[in-house]
C-alpha cells in the first residue's frame, strides 16, 4: 500500500472553490504516488496513478507537460533535479525518472492535461529518499 505523503496541491483546491459550476474541474481528478521505493541515486522512479474522482476510474493518455522535483520539504525549495517521462504499460499509470542525489523530503510537482478538461490538473506529492 501507498501509505502516505502524497497531497493535493492548494491552490488547486482553491480555485475550484471560487468557482460555482456543476461541470467537471480538475478537483475530480487525482494524482496519487503508486511507487514506495526511492533510494538516494540515479535513475530513480517515480510512479503516479492518475484518477477521476467521479468514477473511481484510472485516466489514460493525459499529457504530462510540467514537473519538476526539489526538496521544498527539507527547506531546499532550490535544490532540483531533472524528470524525464518514461513508458508505463499501465493505463491512467504515468512513470518517470529522477536522481535522487539526496536523503530526505523531496515534492514532485505535476500538472496534466486531461483529455475533455479545460482545466489544467495539478498536484504535488511528497515522498522521502531514502539512504
Ligand atoms: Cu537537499
């Protein structure tokens, strides 16, 4: 099981709030961190599930196009490191690489472009590297 530090992001949440309409918005999706391993080193994995709130059900095929990963967590909004897209064979399961080059909290922030939803969907999971 995920057990964990994955967290939706405010301002996400906040802007749905100001806004009145019945019709779907990015709060009926969630980002969740399906991957529980990630040592310090390169090449790490990170793995997220993608899901409509409204329906239970995984989305494939949105398109991942902003993340980046620092360790905002432990203080070092500044320390970054690179993402790159992998392949996933699993529908609504996005992959991607990183170098964890430190131990500690690290916050892996994605937005996303659902087919049919005007609003961009964002998140930002927190996980923690392990020695
Ligand atoms: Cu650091």
């Amino acid at each position: 099981m995920n057990t964990i530090y994955a967290r939706i992001c405010g301002s996400a949440l906040a802007l749905a709030l100001s806004t009145s309409s019945a019709l779907a918005d990015a709060t009926d999706y969630r980002f969740d961190l399906v991957s529980t391993d990630h040592q310090v080193g390169s090449g790490a994995i990170l793995e997220v599930r993608l899901t409509d709130l409204r329906t239970g059900t995984p989305v494939e095929g949105a398109v991942i196009y902003a993340t980046r990963m620092d360790m905002a967590p432990d203080g070092m909004a500044t320390m970054t490191s690179p993402v790159t897209a992998m392949p996933s064979d699993v529908p609504g399961t996005y992959r991607f690489a990183t170098d964890l080059t430190m131990a500690g909290g690290w916050r892996f922030s994605v937005a996303a472009k659902v087919q049919g939803e005007p609003e961009t969907v964002s998140a930002e999971i927190e996980l923690q590297a392990e020695p």
